[in-house]
C-alpha cells in the first residue's frame, strides 16, 4: 500500500536539503544570466554539500552516498531542484547521477573501485556518450553507427559522438558501440579516460541552456584501444543495460526540475501579490487566479506521477513504462507551470531580474533529452 504521508525521517530530509539550498547555494547565485559552472566552482559547490552531509543522496552509503531509495531520493532531488546549482552541489546531476546508478549496478568490484568511488565523492565527473549525429543513433538507438573490433586482445572503439552532456573537463566516458561485424541488436558499453589517445572534443555544441557543467559535446572516437577490463557489464547486452540507465534517470529528471518549477510559481505568486494594476494586486485577477490554479494542478499530478514511479522502483519493478509516462506527463506539465509564471510575472518574465526567465529556457531541453 502506498502513504501519502511522510514520516518523520523524511520531512527531516526535506527540511535539511530545503534550508541547505537557500542558506547555501542561492546566495551562490549571481543576478542576470547565471555562472557558467567550471570545475572550480562546482568543487566549492560539492565541499558545500559535502559539510552539510548531503552529498550524492542516491550512491549506497558504502560508495559514501546517503543511500536513499527511489521515494527518499525524489523528495532530496525535489528539494535541490529549487536551484539549478542545487542539483550539481549534491552531487545529483545527469549525466553522473545516471552513470553512478548505471556504475553500481553492472560495475565489476574493480571497476567500481576505480571509477564509482572517485565519482560519487565528486571528485571527477563523467559523461555518457551514446546519441550520435544523423544517420546515427538517437531515439532509435538501433542505429547505432560507432563500431568496435576485437584486436589481440584489445578493443578498438571508432565513431562519432554528439550532444554528450558533460563532455569537456570528463575523467571518462561509457561508450557505446555496436560490433563491427554488424550482429543485429547487439552493443556493448565500455569504459575509457577521457584523455585516452584518438578521443577528441571536435566541438562544443552551442545549446539553449547553460548549467550543465561541461555543456554538450560533439566527440570522435578514432581508432580508441581498451582492454577486455574495460567493458562495462557483458558485451553485447549494452542495449540491456541502456535501459538500466535510462529508466531510473527519466524520473531523476522530473525531480530536479519540479523543484526548479515550483520555484518559478512561488516568484509568480509574490509578484502577483505585491504588483498591482487596475486598482487591485494581480492576484486577485480571475485570469492571474487561473494561471496559478493550473500550476498548483500540474505540480501536484506531476509530484504524484514521480511518487508512483519511485514507489514501483522501490517494490523491485524496471518500471520502464512508469518511467517513460513520466518523463512525457512532467515535462509538459513542468514547462507550462514556468510558461505561465513568465506570463503572470509579464516583461519581468522574459528578462534576467529574476531565475524564472533562465529555468524557463533550461526547461526546455527536459522535453527531449532521455526520451522517451
């Protein structure tokens, strides 16, 4: 049976991760456009986190996470969604929150040991490089173009790589790539040092948003050498364990950003409290009272979709179709909650006087990244 009704653990975690980003990591922000997060301003971020306890809530405690299942996670992720640097300080922003899921679950000991552990202490990040420019993969990843050879040994990795969150500044990369044999559904994942010869950043891909630490990434893979050690789980069920990643990472995403969302509409509504126009304050304009009836709907449906889901991760389940039912519902229903903040909030919206204007415009990329 599911309760809507947090115990009291779990109101104290909201509390801690809620009181954290205000005192903590707002005050971090700066007016205007927002930081563009290097690595020296997300290490400050991380020791921030880090102090408060805080840090990487969804890694097993034995990897120096809090080990919180799928519910706790989604109430820490919403809570750190209310900044956009709250997601990258807690150590819970895509893609390392994925690769660290993705890591625990199919890693070898060895591999876990030389990839997770530094990972989910914040010291390095990583990325996942597996959507490839036309005619490669993309929603369909059976397109795959990026081929592997087996040579003495070895494994030998080429192709192209494009929109890789993250890229620039990565100690690594999971890579996929199907057999160059070209056996139908096969892939397999494999782990390199971003500094490996023949991987090269071709370019930085210039997007909407501008938080992701290390932006997206076009990047070639020529003639990349690993050992056996380094494929990740078997080859050939790379496929398999893409939808590992994907399912938990789909709901991860609708977290973060209905913290972000909710945001938005808690600024809408102080200003439509405090601006006034044609003799009364906004709010008490039936078409401004409509637009905030409808955000308080679509916050709600939303949390109540991520509560099921994380709940049906929780009982054991892939949750594959949960997953994938929200990321579609919460994406449309979280881009129109700040769409409507920007029209209560009017030309305030659509500048820099507030986060409202940039969450709106970061927002967008949530409808199409992970699918489904």
């Amino acid at each position: 049976m599911i309760s809507f009704e947090l115990s009291d653990a779990q109101r104290h975690l909201k509390d801690r991760v809620t009181e954290f980003i205000q005192t903590k990591i707002i005050p971090l922000e700066e007016p205007g456009l927002p930081r563009q997060v290097d690595d020296a301003f997300r290490q400050e971020l991380v020791s921030l986190a880090k102090e408060a306890g805080l840090l990487s809530p969804h890694v097993p405690k034995a990897f120096g996470g809090m080990g919180l299942d799928h519910l706790d996670m989604s109430i820490a992720f919403m809570a750190s969604g209310y900044s956009l640097l709250g997601p990258i300080a807690m150590n819970c922003a895509a893609p390392d929150e994925g690769n660290m899921n993705l890591l625990y679950k199919v890693a070898t000991d060895e591999q876990k040991e030389r990839w997770l552990h530094p990972l989910a202490a914040g010291e390095v990040r990583s990325c996942f490089s597996m959507t490839e420019p036309a005619p490669g993969a993309g929603s369909d990843p059976s397109l795959m173009q990026t081929t592997y050879r087996k040579d003495s040994g070895d494994f030998v990795i080429s192709g192209r790589k494009w929109l890789i969150t993250g890229a620039a500044g990565a100690g690594f990369t999971i890579i996929m790539a199907r057999p160059e044999s070209g056996e139908d559904g096969a892939a397999t994942m494999f782990l390199a040092d971003m500094d490996m010869p023949g991987i090269e950043i071709v370019r930085d891909v210039a997007t909407v948003d501008r938080t992701f630490t290390g932006g997206h990434a076009e990047v070639a893979f020529d003639n990349v050498r690993v050992p056996e050690s380094a494929i990740l789980g078997e080859e050939g069920k790379g496929f398999r364990y893409a939808q590992v990643r994907l399912a938990p990472a789909r709901l991860t995403h609708c977290m973060r950003w209905w913290g972000a969302a909710k945001r938005c509409h808690d600024i809408a509504i102080d200003y439509a409290k405090t601006r006034t126009a044609f003799g009364n304050p906004l709010i008490e304009h039936e078409g401004v009272g409509f637009l905030l009836a409808d955000n308080e709907i679509d916050l709600h449906l939303s949390q109540l979709s991520i509560w099921h889901t994380a709940w049906t991760l929780d009982q054991g389940e892939r949750a594959g179709r949960e997953s994938s039912l929200a990321k579609v519902a919460c994406s449309e229903a979280l881009d129109r909650v700040t769409d409507r903040a920007q029209q209560i909030l009017g030309g305030m919206g659509v500048s820099h006087d507030t986060v409202v204007a940039q969450i709106a415009t970061e927002m967008r990329g949530f409808r199409i990244y992970d699918g489904p």
